[in-house]
C-alpha cells in the first residue's frame, strides 16, 4: 500500500502538471497581474498635477477674468450660463467661475478636485486683485520610493492574485472533477481525504515561489520598485496568504455539486474583498464604522502585511496581528473543509 506521504506527494505533482497544460491559467495567474501593473502604473506614473479644468460664464468681466487666471495650473474657457452648466453637470469641467461682485465659485463640493480647483483659481484671482501673504512660504516638493501609487499598487496586486488564484485554482478545479466524476474514481485507491486537499493547498504554496518574484521583480524593473524590508519575511506572508485562501477555496467546493454554484460562490467571498480590502485604494476611504470588519478579512490583513514590509520594513512584531488574521482563516477553513467535503 502507497504511504500516505507518497500519495500527497504525487497527487500534488499531479496538480502542478494539469496546471501547466492550461495555458489560460498560467496567463490569468502570472501574464494577467503584470498587464494589470503596467496599465496602472502608466496611467498613474509620477508626473506634474494635471491643469484644472474650469469654465468662466459670459459676461462682460469674462475676458479679465480668462488673464487672471492664465496659468499651468488652471485649463479654463468662457462659455455660456447653459454650457458652463451642462460641462460642469457632465464633468468635463470641475469648476465654474461667475465673475461680478462678489465672484461666485460653482462647483459640487463632494468631488475632491472641485475643492481643490476652487482653492487654485480663488488664489489666482485674489493675487490678480492685489492680496499679499503676510507670512513668507516655500515650497519642498518631494517624490519619495514608497510614497508613490506604484508603491502601494505592486503589493495589493500580489494579495489579490493570491487570493483569486488560490480560489479559482482549488475551488472551481475540485466541483470540475467532481462533475466528470473523477474524485468518486480515486475512493478505490490508498488515499486519504487529507492528502487529496492537502495536495491543492502545497501546489497553492510552491506557485508562491514564482508568482511573488514575477510581481515585484517586474515592478522593480519597470518602475523602480524598492523592497524596504525582509524578503524572506514577504515569501513567508505570501505563502501564508496563498495557504489562507487554498483553505477558502477549499471549504466553498466542499460540497458544490456544479460549476455554476462554486462560481458563485467564489464571487460572493472574493468581490466584496476585491473592493473593500485596499487593493486598489485604501481601506481608509471608507466609514470609520466599517474599519473593525475590514481589518478581519483575510485580503485585508494580507495587502496591509505586504505593505508594512514592502514599503516600511516592518518586522514580524509589527504585522502580528495580520499574521494571526490569516492563519485563523487558514486554519478554521481547511478543519471546516475537511469535515464537510463531499466526494459525489
């Protein structure tokens, strides 16, 4: 009889090898991140603030109005009250300016760059009519590595493609088998039902040796990406990941009977994570309400371990709490999993 570790063995060698015979998997678990990369970091790379854009209404004071604010720092045109309107109302403009006494500033202060735009043009006129700063000012403008969007994207796209990885390389390929009845086949042979799922959940944490590596080696060498802290310690957060989510991906096939169900599932714990859990932004822009919840998702402790190492050096002390998230998730998925795994 096959030992059970030789079984875990091969069936794991097993995984890797189907793996490798689907090109598309191999594209969306390392082509797709780096794709992905490049078009955010090219469409967010370091350059000048962009002009703001803002349009004066008609009126006899337009013209000075248009001097005053001749500017690289401000895009502006004269339209019509109706046109003004209808720019603004469509966001092709952040800001309309209605010159007279007093000047009015048009703009709908829940946008970000409408406040900002009303800031630059109200300092542009008030010097243009004479104000003067009481208190000298300079500027120090400064572009520091790991204060830049790349820097915060690199490490975010490393947890969500372990996540989504691990979820659809366990989740979607298990209720497969399942469906072309191929686990019902290996109930004939020496193998237990820890070494079946444990053989996902290593194959999970040998693709962490590649896909790691790919991510921010392309990021260094496209965009100048520097690693602050241990890289032994960021394999081993990663591995974490990969093994916290293999348990996920794990525990939603236990017992789906289809494709579509699994799917479904799937999306219904990676979606509200791939939005919530700061891969793309930060968790902070949401209510302070929602910060305990955030912090105990799985991608949520993962991104913010990354980035703690990545961009700050932190040890293992400083992402504890992060550390403890994923293996909790890890653990109580895979005990869940395996207790509740069908082989029909």
């Amino acid at each position: 009889m096959t030992r059970p570790r030789s079984a875990l063995r091969e069936l794991t060698a097993t995984r890797f090898r189907l793996f490798l015979r689907e090109p598309s998997a191999v594209f969306w678990t390392f082509g797709f991140p780096i794709i992905l990369s490049i078009a955010l970091g090219v469409a967010f790379r370091n350059r000048p603030p962009d002009a703001v854009r803002v349009a004066i209404e008609a009126s006899p004071d337009a013209g000075r109005t248009l001097v005053q604010l001749a500017s690289p720092q401000v895009k502006a045109t004269v339209e019509d009250e109706a046109t003004a309107r209808r720019e603004l109302r469509t966001g092709k403009v952040v800001l309309v300016v209605v010159p007279g006494a007093p000047i009015t500033y048009r703009y709908d202060e829940t946008r970000p760059e409408g406040r900002l735009a009303r800031s630059v043009v109200d300092d542009l006129l008030q010097r243009a009519a004479g104000r003067r700063d009481p208190t000298p000012v300079a500027d120090d403008r400064v572009t520091e590595i790991g204060a830049r969007y790349i820097d915060f994207l690199i490490p975010g796209l490393v947890g969500f493609n372990l996540m989504s990885s691990s979820m659809w390389g366990i989740g979607y390929v298990i209720v497969e088998m399942r469906t072309k009845k191929l686990i019902k086949r290996m109930l004939a042979t020496p193998m237990r039902k820890s070494d079946f799922l444990l053989s996902f959940v290593a194959m999970r944490a040998l693709f962490v040796l590649i896909e790691v590596p790919l991510l921010f080696g392309f990021g260094w060498l496209a965009f100048g990406l520097r690693v602050a802290g241990s890289p032994l310690l960021l394999f081993a957060l990663s591995t974490l990941g990969a093994l916290s989510f293999a348990g996920l991906g794990l525990l939603v096939s236990s017992r789906a009977q289809n494709t579509q169900t699994v799917g479904g599932l799937m999306n219904l714990v990676m979606m509200p994570m791939s939005i919530c859990s700061g891969v793309f932004f930060s968790t902070a822009n949401f209510p302070d309400g929602m910060q305990p919840f955030l912090r105990v998702l799985p991608l949520t402790a993962l991104n913010d371990a990354l980035r703690a190492v990545a961009t700050e050096g932190a040890s293992l002390q400083g992402i504890a709490f992060q550390v403890v998230t994923l293996t909790l998730w890890g653990a109580v998925s895979f005990a869940v999993a395996l207790r509740t795994f069908r082989w029909r």
